[in-house]
C-alpha cells in the first residue's frame, strides 16, 4: 500500500514527536572542546579567524575546563603553543613546557571527571612548522619523528593525559607510541589516531591559531583528498598497532569516509569539525546570510548522523548549552 494508507508526514506533525522518532541525537558527553594554549599570554587572545575561539591562558584554560565539566562534556583537547620554537620541537618534550604544564593544570582541576586529551604532534613546537622533523634534504623523516612521538607521548602521559592523540600522520606512530607508553608503564592511557587526516583547504584558520611557521604545505604525509580506500587502509593498520579510538578528519567535507570508517571500525570513531568548517559557518552567519544555531545544530547532527562517536567541535561548550535548555 501507499498513499493515503502511508503519510510518513504523521511522525512530523509536533516537536515532541519529532524528537520520539529522531533516529539521531547528539548529546554532550558525544563532544570534545578543542582548546589552545599560548605560552606567556597574560590574557587571552581571540583569534580574528574563529570568531568566539581564543588562545587560553593557564587561568582561562582552567576555567574553560571545569565549565566542560558542568557542561557534561565527554573531553577535552588540549593545544600548546610555545613561545620559543626550533627543528627538532623540544618544547614539546618539556616536563615544563607550555603543553605538558597545561595537561597538569587541567588535570589538577577536573581529575577524571573530563576526559583530558592531548595533541602529540610537532607542527606547533618546530621553527618549519612540519609534523616531523626533517632531514637533509628538507624532508619529512619519517622514523626520526617516531622516536620523538613515543618521548612525546610517555611525557603527556606523565603529565597526566587520559588521551593521547598523535595526529601526524607519520606511518607506525601508533605502534611506537603504544610500545613506550606501555614500557613506561601507561598501560590505562588511551591513543586517540588521527588514522583518516586529509590534505585539506579548511586548516587555514587553525594555523593562525597555533601560529603556524610552515611554509609550503604537507601533501606529503596527510592523505589526498581524492582517496576513499586509502583511508580504510591507514584505519586498519592503526587498529592493528593498537589504537583505541580512530579519527577522521576533517568531518564535514569527508561525511562519506567518516560513515565507512563507522562501519567497519571495532573501536569509537571520532571526528574533528575543523577550523575552516567552524569559520565558513560563522562568517556566513555573521553576514545574516543563515541562521547561526540552525546551522551549528545541523552540521554537528550530520557528522553523528555519518556514524561519530564522538565529535570535536569548536562549539562544543555553546552547543551543550542549547542541548541542556532543551
């Protein structure tokens, strides 16, 4: 039978229907506030690219992290921006340094409550702006940074990160990082991989937030846009080197590798809602040209929709919000 037997409209005709039917919803404990913090700011700083996004103080960080908390958000991830850089990133290797002191401050206040996560990456530590350090000939070396990214990872967990995330794309980082987290005795913290990270057009606005120095791009390491296959492949090889929960990203311009990835993963799926993705809708908004919440609300459904666990978003403190006065 159809119509006038089927009318799907019946289950749209009231609000409170519409949310008895929703095959999708996003909660806050699904988000993941990603937070920078600069090294010898004496208040934050808003970056002119993300409107509503700053660089923290160790003060502001602290108070954005127990508002997560209240919030019921599921994490935290947090970015260092130091403010002496060189080749190698040591800054990043720094027990003292501006990422690995954020990990404990944050700690320090919320305990288990959030769930803390750290990026174990070089490109904000190194004066080229690369995720690894290079060689001779100007090159990404690839098994010179691994043995960086498992110092790394052993020095975020000391610190007291319940996640580490290394989001390189250096091929055997998970195997690496896994291995000396484990010799180290940090056998309860988890890896976050960045298993599915593209080459994209939409990171501009988060290297003004990290101050980037790169200069020249990383097509080299990160996947190439045009790749679906290619991402499974890099998903698989993470999983068997021990991930415990794979990422894609960007989200919303890879909605089709994130909902691949959901249905083959045996571990949480993340996916990171980028910087140029959060800037493209606030300045289309600021320009009154969409409605801002409708628009915040939508994209973030469509990437739990594509099959995310969980979601890192820029608005992931304001979204909770609107979520709970609902």
């Amino acid at each position: 039978m159809s119509f006038p037997q089927h009318r799907p409209r019946r289950l749209r005709t009231t609000a409170a229907i519409r949310n008895l039917v929703a095959e999708h919803k996003v909660a806050p404990s699904d988000l993941i506030l990603p937070v920078f913090i600069r090294e010898d700011l004496s208040e934050p700083n808003p970056i002119v690219s993300m409107p509503g996004v700053v660089q923290h103080t160790t003060a502001s960080l602290v108070a954005a992290a127990r508002e997560a908390v209240e919030l019921g958000l599921g994490g935290i991830m947090i970015f260092g921006i130091p403010a002496v850089r060189d080749a190698a990133g040591s800054a990043g290797l720094d027990p003292f340094g501006v990422l690995n002191k954020a990990i404990r401050d944050v700690r320090a206040a919320v305990g288990d409550e959030l769930v803390v996560m750290s990026d174990l990456c070089l490109d904000e530590f190194t004066d080229h702006g690369h995720c690894g350090v290079l060689n001779d000939a100007g090159e990404v070396d690839n098994d010179a940074t691994l043995d960086i990214y498992a110092q790394m990872g052993v020095a975020q967990a000391a610190a007291g990160a319940h996640v580490v995330a290394p989001s390189g794309m250096m091929d055997g980082q998970v195997a690496v990082i896994r291995e000396a987290l484990d010799a180290a005795g940090y056998t309860d913290v988890s890896v976050l991989a960045y298993a599915a990270k593209y080459a994209s057009a939409f990171y501009g606005p988060f290297r003004e937030a990290v101050d980037s120095q790169l200069d020249g791009d990383r097509r080299s390491y990160q996947m190439d846009p045009g790749n679906r296959r290619e991402a499974l492949h890099e998903v698989e090889l993470d999983l068997a080197e021990g991930a415990d929960i794979v990422m894609v990203k960007p989200a919303m311009s890879y909605l089709d590798i994130l909902a691949d990835v959901a249905a083959m993963s045996p571990v949480p799926v993340a996916a990171y809602q980028i910087s140029g993705e959060y800037a493209m809708i606030e300045a289309a908004a600021a320009n009154g040209w969409i409605n801002r919440r409708g628009a915040v609300e939508e994209s973030v459904l469509s990437i739990k929709r594509a099959g995310a666990t969980m979601i890192l978003t820029y608005w992931a403190a304001e979204l909770a919000g609107w979520i709970r006065e609902n």
